[in-house]
C-alpha cells in the first residue's frame, strides 16, 4: 500500500456496529424489544442474551463514545458510519412493535453520532416486516435524524430483498439517493450443517450475501432501479467468486434469464467492503470491480472483525487515488462527508505501509 510517511488518505469506516446507550439501558432493565437482556458473568463481563440463544460480550466499544473514538484513533480511522448490531433487525417480531424499536434505534443512533459530530454518521434500521412503515422510517431517518442510509438484511426472514413486497424500499432508497448496506444477520443456531464450527458465521454470512446479491441481478430489480445503491459487506461474500458460475447459468437456464444482460455486467452495481480477511483476497477484488467500488470496513467491535487500512491492504500496491477512494471517497460519494477530516490532513495516526 502506497502511502506518505507523514500524511495518509482520510480514513472513513463504513462497516461499524453499535449497541446504543439507551438500548442497554432497556436490556438492562429488561424493556428492550424481544426479551434481549443482559447477562453479568462471574468473570466480570456483560454478555447480551437474545431469547433464540444467541449471546455475544456486551463491549464497551458498542456503546461507550470515548471507547470507541479511542479504538477508531488505534485503528488509524478518522470517522466511522455507525449501524446497528444485525442481531437487532428484529424482523421475527411484530410489526408494531418492530416499528417503534427501529424508532428508537435510530433515534439513538442520531444521538450518539452527535456526541462526535467530527467523527461519526449514522445508518438507520428499518422494520422490513412493514414494508409501508420501512418507507416512512427510512424518510424520517434521512431527512428529520439526518442519517445518511440504511443497514438492512439480505432478507426480511423469509422475504428476499428482490420480493415485491419490498420494493418500495428500495425504491424510496433510490430516491432519497442514499445507500442500502446490506448485511447478512441470525439469531440463534442455523439450521443443518451450518450448525457446528461457528459455520453460522464463517459460511452463512457470506452465502446469504451472495444469495441476495444474486437474486437482486436475476429477478431484474436492478434492472428496474437504476439509480440504487448497495454495498455488500464482508468483501461481497461469495458473489465476485462465482460470477461465471451466474454467467453460464444465465446462458443455459431459463430461470436465470430475468435480468437484461449477463450477471457480471451487474457487478459494478454494488460496493464492497474490504473485509475479506485476506489482502490477497481484497486485491483480487479490486482487479474484479475497480477501486472505485470498494469500501474500507471493519465490522468493529464484533470478533469476526479487522483493524483499519494498513492492516486490510497490507502488500496490496495501490496509488494514492486508488487509496484515497478506498479510504473515503468512494463511501462519501454515496453519503456525503463523514466526520471532519479533510484529506491529507493529520499524522499517520496507526496506518502502516504495506
């Protein structure tokens, strides 16, 4: 990775997860939406507990603004779009009651990006399960919180994205001209062979991302919205790997035929983050896309993450502009300016060169 020994590129983290105060209030007190609540461990640790089973340490880094600057000022990252923990979609519960969670969620989001307006914006949440009440969220979300987006899953249970019924979401996205991050989410053991060796995670989360991926290029729904935006995080899962696999089945099977051109010219639809765990891994992405479709993610303060730049593009040869698009540009031109960097600026502050 090319970089100067005494400045470096803006560094915007696009992929960073929160547990938001007031949440933790609720499970602590045990009023958060779907029985999650808190767990004290004899160690000392807070875990939180969703009544499916599915449990993970409370860190202070999900919740605690001076932590979290700190942990980003170690990373070498200047700013940071934060989203919900997926395990808080809550698309299992009713939808009255998903309505008023995402509400609350993204109030809080609001709230505790304005406790760093210099280093932190906000991704809202939606409650898929109510399309018409998603629509309204994602609106009051953008233009009344001033958040610059959605997190939301690659399906809403047992509706995919590409589904009629979650059109209008994606719509209402495209004409707010704000992006949707799409992030794979369970709760609770998968199902099968997924069951054991945390392949849940390690193969389910990258799968579900290509899966829905796959499905948003060959139902033609990208076809229909042109002007969406979405980034799929974790590197695009599976997807860039099996392009001329959803090429020849394109060609062959009349299934697959729902979309105008070959899958592989819809690559380019969709950002990636650059959290692949393999910087060979991530070069190779971005021979694929180009760096303009590449994002720097983290999925920080989940054990499933990565530090920042120097780390994610270790011995990748990059120039300065392909960098800097990595590093922020490509991110800010979907959002806006995030945090209140300008590029160039600043010491080298935990980027190392590659």
């Amino acid at each position: 990775m090319t970089t100067s020994p005494k400045t470096r590129p803006k560094v915007v983290d696009a992929h960073a997860h929160v547990i938001p105060p007031v949440l933790v209030d609720a499970m602590r007190e045990g009023l958060a939406p779907d029985g999650i609540r808190l767990e004290e461990r004899s160690d000392g640790s807070t875990w939180v507990v969703h009544r499916q089973g599915y449990r993970y340490p409370l860190l202070d880094d999900f919740h605690h603004v001076p932590t979290r600057l700190a942990t980003m000022d170690r990373q070498g990252i200047d700013a940071a779009l934060l989203s919900v923990a997926p395990p808080l979609f809550l698309y299992w519960i009713e939808p009255a009651a998903a309505v008023e969670a995402a509400r609350m969620i993204n109030d809080a989001i609001a709230a505790m990006a304005a406790q760093a307006p210099g280093r932190f914006a906000g991704l809202a949440t939606l409650p898929l399960q109510d399309p018409a009440a998603a629509v309204d969220e994602l609106r009051r979300a953008v233009r009344t919180l001033g958040l610059r987006g959605a997190q939301i899953g690659p399906h809403a249970e047992d509706v995919p994205l590409d589904d009629a019924r979650l059109r209008p979401v994606l719509a209402a996205a495209a004409e707010l001209s704000v992006p949707l991050v799409v992030h794979p989410y369970y709760v609770g053991a998968a199902p099968g062979m997924l069951d054991d060796f945390y392949l849940t995670n390690l193969q389910g989360n990258p799968w579900q991302t290509a899966v829905c991926a796959s499905r948003l290029i060959l139902s033609g729904t990208l076809d229909a919205l042109p002007d969406l935006d979405v980034v799929l995080v974790h590197g695009g899962g599976h997807l860039p790997y099996q392009l001329g696999r959803l090429d020849h089945g394109h060609k062959v099977r009349p299934e697959a035929k729902g979309c105008a051109e070959p899958p592989s010219r819809y690559a380019r639809r969709f950002h990636y983050d650059t959290l692949t765990h393999s910087p060979a891994a991530t070069a190779w992405l971005i021979e694929q896309v180009g760096a303009d479709r590449l994002v720097l993610g983290t999925d920080t303060p989940f054990d499933m993450g990565a530090d920042g730049l120097g780390s994610q593009l270790a011995g990748v040869e990059l120039g300065a502009d392909a960098l800097a698009r990595i590093a922020h540009t490509n991110i800010e031109r979907l959002v806006g300016p995030v945090g209140d960097r300008v590029d160039g600026a600043g010491p080298e502050k935990g980027t190392r060169n590659g």
